[in-house]
C-alpha cells in the first residue's frame, strides 16, 4: 500500500495544479451537513479563522454527559498532504453514521479539526501542488511551518529561522493565528483531553514523543504499547 501512495505522491509532482473548485477548501469540507443530521451526537464549533480569514471548524462527537476522557485529531497542518483530511473526515463518517461504531464514542468524546491549513490547503489546490506552510505574508517568502510554530521547545532542534525555508518556524512561537487558536482552544479543554493526534502523509510511522530529544518519555513503553496495537490493527 505505501509503495502505491509513494508512486500516487510521484505522480502528482508532475501533475499540473487542479483548477479551482475541483477539490477546494470550501467544496470540500462539508461535515456540517453531519452535525445538522445527528443533532443529539455532533456539533460544530469555529474556533478561529486562518490569515485569509477561512473558518477553522472542528466537530464535537459525544453522547453526552461531562469529565468524559477525549481524544483529539487534527489534520492537514502541512497543506500539500491530501490525504490527511480524507482521513479525518472518514473517521468523524464512521463515529457518527456507522451504528457498528456507536460504542467507540459512548464512554469517550472525539473532536476532529480536519484541516488546520485551509489557506495554504486551498493554494495548493489552486497555485502550487507542493506548498506546505501558511500563507501569511513575509518580507523574503510567505508561510510558516505551523507544525514547527508552538511554543514547546521552539526552534530548539528541526526547525529553521530563514523565511524560504520549508521548515520555518515563524518569528517567534505562535506566530500563526491557526496555532494560537489551537492552542487556545486545547488549554481551554485540557482537563479531559487524554490523547492528541496529529495526521500527516510524509511516511507509513506512528511518531510519538519526544521529538526534540532522544531521552524517552516517562510514558513511552505505553506509547511504544499503544504504536504496536495500531500497527497489529492495520496489518
């Protein structure tokens, strides 16, 4: 399967950018529709709005009740990985219209922001197949590397200071207006947020902390656990 996703990958470099409206931001994102029909088990929330001031929408799946443990996914923070918000939008279809799946939300909310970058998301669509950053205005080259701009360790170890480079990290730690609503959103929720997961296409791993650093974890035979379990499910 990787081996078809590397040569999907190859393809699509040497492919012409899509034409707008083919697969946009805007045509794309359409699971609101889901929280009008499932009322009781899904709700929609704006969290903030991106540079060019595109919604960033999460949903909420939960059957109720309070200080339930939560898990949260994101996707598509780096713009040019397609596939990620495909995967998030099939996982909030399955929790919420897939009755098989009912028990998976019944002792656990799930929030889903199925695409973190909808301005850089959106330009590579219409612009450039391979752009990867926000697309906030510099004063050398647009964008920051969002995965790169939280305040933890910043610019410590994998990231750049040069404006061109595509692991920019931004002039200072939450610079983005995208990472500081999810920042601000998550330490609004952390009491119950046990689990964060971050979608992205580059390669077929599961990463777990610490990235800055080769010293494991405190929780990271758990992790290690848990990395196995889902490579089990998958293979």
């Amino acid at each position: 399967m990787f081996s078809k996703v590397q040569e999907e990958n190859s393809r699509q470099r040497r492919s012409a950018p899509l034409t707008r409206g083919e697969v946009s931001f805007t045509e794309f994102m359409r699971f609101d529709d889901l929280a009008i029909l499932y009322p009781t088990i899904a709700r929609t929330e704006i969290i903030g709005r991106s540079f060019e001031r595109r919604n960033l929408t999460l949903i909420k799946i939960s059957t109720g009740g309070t200080n339930k443990p939560t898990i949260y996914f994101q996707a598509a923070i780096h713009a040019r990985e397609w596939i990620a918000p495909p995967v998030a939008l099939y996982t909030i279809n399955q929790l919420v219209e897939n009755e098989a799946n009912r028990y998976l939300i019944e002792d656990v909310d799930w929030i889903i922001l199925p695409v973190v970058n909808p301005d850089g998301y959106e330009y590579s669509h219409v612009n450039e197949r391979l752009w990867r950053k926000t697309r906030t205005l510099g004063t050398l080259c647009d964008g920051t590397d969002g995965n790169r701009n939280f305040d933890f360790n910043w610019m410590v170890t994998g990231a750049s200071s040069f404006q061109c480079s595509q692991t920019y990290a931004g002039h200072s730690a939450f610079s983005e207006v995208e990472t500081r609503a999810i920042s601000n959103y998550l330490l609004a929720n952390r009491a119950n947020i046990k689990l964060f997961v971050d979608i992205h296409s580059y390669g077929n791993w599961l990463l777990y902390p610490w990235g800055h650093t080769t010293v494991p974890s405190a929780d990271a035979a758990e992790l290690q656990n848990v990395g196995d379990q889902v490579k089990r499910s998958n293979s």
